[in-house]
C-alpha cells in the first residue's frame, strides 16, 4: 500500500483475481513474452479501474488476499472499507486492537462491532451507543 488509494485498490485486486477479461480477450496472468510490448500494455490495464500499474511483477503470484495496516482502528474502519469498496481483506489492526482501553478482547470486540455498523450501513456513533467496546474506541481513538 505505497501508491494512491487508486493504485492500491488495482494492484488489491490484481492478486486477487489471477484472470480477468481484457478489452480483447480473457486473460489469465501467466507469463508473457517481455518484448510482446502491446500484451503487456493491455495486461497491465485494469479492466475494472482502467489504471495503468507501472510495475506490476506480483500478477503471476497465486491467489492471494491483501493485507492492510498501518494506524488502522475500529473509528478508520469504514473510510478504508469505502476505497476497497468491500470487505474482502485482512486487517492486522496492532495498536487498533490491543490499545483499546479495556484491552485486546475489547479492542477485538471493537472491531468486528465497526464492521457489523458498516454492513447494516448504520454510522458507528449511532451503532456505539448500543455496543460499550464500541463506544469506548470513538472516544479514544482519534479520527483521523
């Protein structure tokens, strides 16, 4: 996760799913030809997104699912599920879990809590109110 919100979210996507249909042809991502320059340029298009990765040398890895961290926490949850645009990723939320003030089991609690207020599409605040762990990580956590 080094690159735009766009950029990660492509290149996300492009280990997940490991063959796509192109503008010509479906295409798996296996290996092709390094001076096949128009193969490349169309591989290296997202279909779904239409970026152009500059590199993009993890395509041919088997299926994987991306994983997220960095200052994540139960209140940052729901502005990074909106540029995944689903919850079809792992979080190794450290500090997001383990800090909360009622500790891991709370932290943890926390959080499955902020994605249940997500999916139900009710804002977190107004979720907390009836989930104490909830409740407790809005007010420590900053918001951004």
């Amino acid at each position: 996760m080094k690159g735009t919100p766009e950029e990660d979210v492509v290149a996300a996507h492009g280990i997940q799913y490991l063959s796509s249909h192109g503008h010509f042809f479906d295409q798996s991502w296996a290996k092709i030809m390094e001076t096949d320059k128009d193969a490349i340029e169309l591989v290296n298009e997202d279909i779904a997104h239409h970026v152009i990765l500059e590199k993009d040398s993890w395509r041919g890895m088997k299926k994987c699912c991306p994983i997220v961290s960095g200052g994540l926490n139960p209140v940052r949850l729901k502005p990074f599920i909106d540029v995944m645009g689903n919850v079809d990723f792992i979080t190794t939320m450290g500090s997001g879990v383990h800090a909360h003030p009622e500790g891991t089991r709370s932290g943890a609690k926390a959080l499955v809590q902020a994605c249940d207020a997500y999916l139900q599409e009710i804002d977190i605040t107004d979720y907390s109110k009836n989930h104490r762990e909830l409740a407790q990580a809005i007010e420590f956590f900053p918001e951004k």
